[in-house]
C-alpha cells in the first residue's frame, strides 16, 4: 500500500477545514469581516481527533506520517547555557506542539555534554522515559532537536510510541497553515527534503526482495523467490525524487513571477519595506495597524506562511510597499530556509527591514540573534534594519528599560493598542532611501499627473504657485528626472 505524496502531510491533530468559506459561529452574521477573521475561524474549527490508534505498523514511512499527534512528552537536552535558557527552549516546543493540535502531557530535560549518538538522550533515561510513557499514557514524543535516522529508530524501538523531533513538528505546522499554491509547494519540498534520508517501514513485508535474476539457489533465489525487483521503500524513495524534482520546477517558476514583480516596483521607484522578526512577534498584526490590511493574526506559532504585501505612504507623500514575511525561530530548520528562499529573498532585496521583537518574551536578545542568524543565510544581513520591540503593553518596565539601554535607536510599539505607531511611521520615513536627482521644476497647471507622480515616487522639497503653474522643488529618481527635463526651472 502506498500513501499518494500529492500534498503536504500532517502530522497533529489536524481535520478536514469547512467546506464552506463562509464564517463560522464566532463571527456574527452581517458583520464586516476581514479576509482575516475568516481565516482564523477556519483555522479554529480545527479539532484534535481523540482515541487514534497510534501503534507502530506494518506501514512504509510515508504512511505512518499520516498518524496524528495526541498526548505528547516533551524531550530536551540541555548542552550549553543556563538552566532559564533550556527551559525557554522546552516552553517554545510545548508551543509549538499545541499550535500543531497537540495536549503535552510532561516535559522532560536531560544535562548532557552533547546528544547521545545512539539514542538522543542516552541509555539510561531511555528507560526513564519509557516509565513516564506507560503512565501518563502518552502516544508521542516530541524531541527538542533535530534527530538523525538511526535516533529516531532507536526510541521508537526502545519506547514502543512515536518519536517526532523539533524539524518536522516545525514542518507539520508549515502544512497546517499553508494556504497559497507557492506555500503549499515549498512546504511540501521542505517534507520530502526532511523525509527522504528517514524513509523506513516496520515489518518482514519490508524485506529486500530478490528481483528478476533467473539463476537459481543461492542469494538469486529460485522457483517462487522471485521478487518483482523493487521493495516498497524504494518505491517510495523513487517516487519522492520525481516528486521533488517536479516541486523544484514549479517554485523556480513562481520565483521568476516574483523577480519580475520586484523589478517592476524597482523601475517604478517605489521603495520596498519587509517586516521580519520572530514568529508570533506580532508582524501581522503591525501590518495591519500600519495598513489596515485585515490579515490573518492569530496568537500562535507560524500563523503566517504566504507573504502579504500591502501599499503605505510616507509622511511626506512618498509611496512604498509593505510586505509582512513569515516568522522565524531557533534552528529553524534548514528544509525550510532552503525551501522559502523564494520568498525569504523579498527581504534581500527590501530597502529595509523592520525588525519586530517580542518585548514580553523571556528571552527577546535571543530572538534577535535568531532572526539575524537567518537573515544572514539568505544574504539579507547588509539591508538596512529599524528594531521595533513590540507588546510593550505586556512588557514589565525592568525589561523595557534593560532593552532601552541596550537598542537606544529602537521603535517601542504596541499594535494593539496603537502605542508608538505613530513614531514608528516617522522613523520608517526618515530611513527610508531617498531619490537621487534634485530638480527645480515649473510645471503647467494642466499637468496635475505630473505633480501626482512627483508626490508618489519622489519627495516634494518646496513648492509654490505662480502665474505659469506649480514650481517645485523635488528629490527624484534618474528615471522621473529625465521626463521632466523639459520643465526645469
């Protein structure tokens, strides 16, 4: 039996959506609704499927992906740090294990000098392990780290339950929340790049088979040893190669219909702003005080995967974009920077970045290490950044004024309640790149279109009325200035 590998695979908890997209109980019926809104509610209708069989199977790899997550115990080891920092990192998985429609159970933490190469967490609290299973009657374990093969096979082995790491829980949460066909492809890349070196199976029906060799006796086999020459999991293994390959040609596809966007906007001359930052850091929900965009925003992990770019003017007039991007974390694995590289680029290429930090957070200097660390693998690090620490509402005043101390230039904000917004839109103005040409400019009263594009593209300096027409004095780029030789002053 084998498991179709046309979408992305869930791991937890998830069900069907609504066939309809109409809004569900918790909006009311007439009431004006954001794309949003509606999205959270469907995503809310989500239910956790309670009583699945979760026993290891006679089933190839790629099936028993299906199997949903349930009562979970979490697994860390801590190797460097302090103990505040291991427990940050338990508490951030036990996150994202419910973001992905599971109830942890237990959190277990191991001090070690490094993994065990065998079994993650060594021989001893296997067994350790294996006890608080029996008891609390959980079907999963969720490992903080990424696991190699053979530690998956191991734990699995010695603790009778499934065993996730910290990659494919993150991966799990990409296929959940996915909605747009290039999301939906890059998450699926990002699977099948993870799986494809963990592809295993239970039981004899596994075995290597023979193949069509028609000598006799031995390791040929003979009269009715004959296999057909292809076990399952090479199937599967030939299988997810020619789907990856297909993956691969359709996001290099999409990523050219995104370059040609971009360079459309760069010849325009309107300057690009990307919001980058931690996940649930509150980017959407900045976008949306910034540009009234009525996006998706959910207190969870990874809420947004498909980028949202929206137009915004300067306090000078000055038009620009605003492109809301997906969340990062600490070893955020490297399937999905290497399959959201498409869409990590529209950073690469912004004029700036608004880097947004969680205020509330523990630990808010290490979710800045962990944003620059990926902000540097996809060659966004030399962009221009404007730190917003955001949730200050939520902060304690002892931590906003350790974070003032260290990022005296930072923007604090509060997208719910609005605080900061406006000295944030004055700093994103003041950084924004300025155009390269000053002119002075006397145009026709009659050529209103002129003085429109000047206010979009370019920054007005002065300006007065006179008997002939407008007289200006602008800041534009090459492009502008060379159609307005003819109207200088």
């Amino acid at each position: 039996m084998h498991t179709e590998l046309s979408g992305p695979a869930t791991l937890p908890g998830s069900a069907t959506l609504p066939a309809s997209g109409r809004p569900g109980p918790g909006v009311a019926a007439g009431a004006d609704v954001t794309t949003g809104e509606l999205e959270l509610e469907e995503r809310q209708s989500l239910r956790r499927i309670a009583g699945l069989n979760t026993e290891l199977t006679d089933v190839t790899e790629v099936e028993y992906r299906q199997l949903r997550l349930e009562r979970v115990i979490l697994v860390g080891v801590w190797t460097e740090g302090g103990a505040a920092d291991a427990e940050n990192s338990l508490a951030e998985l036990a996150a994202l294990a419910e973001t992905a429609g599971s109830q942890v159970l237990e959190g277990l933490i191991q001090r070690r000098g490094r993994p065990d190469a065998a079994t993650f967490i060594g021989r001893g609290k296997v067994g350790e392990l294996r006890d608080v299973v029996v008891a609390s009657g959980a079907d999963t374990i969720i490992c903080d780290g990424e696991l190699s093969p053979s530690q998956l096979r191991n734990l699995e082995q010695q603790t009778k339950v499934k065993v996730v790491d910290r990659t494919a829980l993150i991966l799990d949460i990409f296929a959940q929340h996915a909605k747009s066909r290039e999301g939906k492809a890059q998450v699926e890349l990002a699977q099948l790049q993870y799986l494809l070196p963990r592809l295993r199976g239970w039981g004899e029906t596994l075995s290597r088979q023979t193949g069509g060799s028609g000598r006799g006796g031995g390791a040929g086999g003979g009269v009715g040893l004959r296999g057909p020459g292809e076990t399952k999991l090479e199937t599967d293994r030939r299988r997810i190669n020619q789907r990856i390959a297909r993956l691969r040609r359709e996001i290099k596809s999409m990523r050219t219909v995104r370059q040609t966007k971009r360079s459309r906007r760069s010849r325009n001359g309107v300057p690009a702003v990307a919001i980058a930052g931690y996940t649930n850091a509150g980017k959407s929900s900045l976008l949306n005080r910034l540009t009234s965009a009525g996006v998706l925003v959910e207190d969870a992990l990874f809420a947004t995967l498909d980028p949202t770019t929206r137009r915004a003017a300067a306090e000078d007039g000055r038009v620009y974009t605003l492109s809301d991007t997906v969340g990062f974390v600490r070893h955020l694995p490297h399937q999905i920077v290497e399959a959201f590289r498409s869409t990590l680029e529209e950073v690469a290429y912004a004029d700036l970045v608004v880097h947004v930090v969680d205020g509330a957070h523990p630990d808010p200097e290490g979710q800045v290490a962990a944003v620059r660390e990926v902000l540097g693998e996809v060659g966004a690090d030399g962009v221009p950044e404007l730190l917003v620490v955001n949730k200050v509402d939520a902060a304690d005043e002892e931590t906003l004024l350790r974070l003032k101390r260290s990022w005296p230039e930072a923007v604090f904000v509060s997208a719910r309640s609005g605080t900061g917004v406006a000295d944030l839109r004055a700093a994103v103005s003041h950084r924004l790149p300025r155009p390269a040409v000053e002119a002075r400019v006397l145009l026709p009263y009659d050529r209103g279109d002129l003085v429109a594009r000047i206010h979009r593209r370019g920054q007005v300096l002065s300006s007065r009325h006179v008997e002939d027409g407008t007289e200006l004095r602008v800041r534009v780029d090459a492009q502008l200035a060379a159609e307005l030789a003819d109207f200088r002053a």
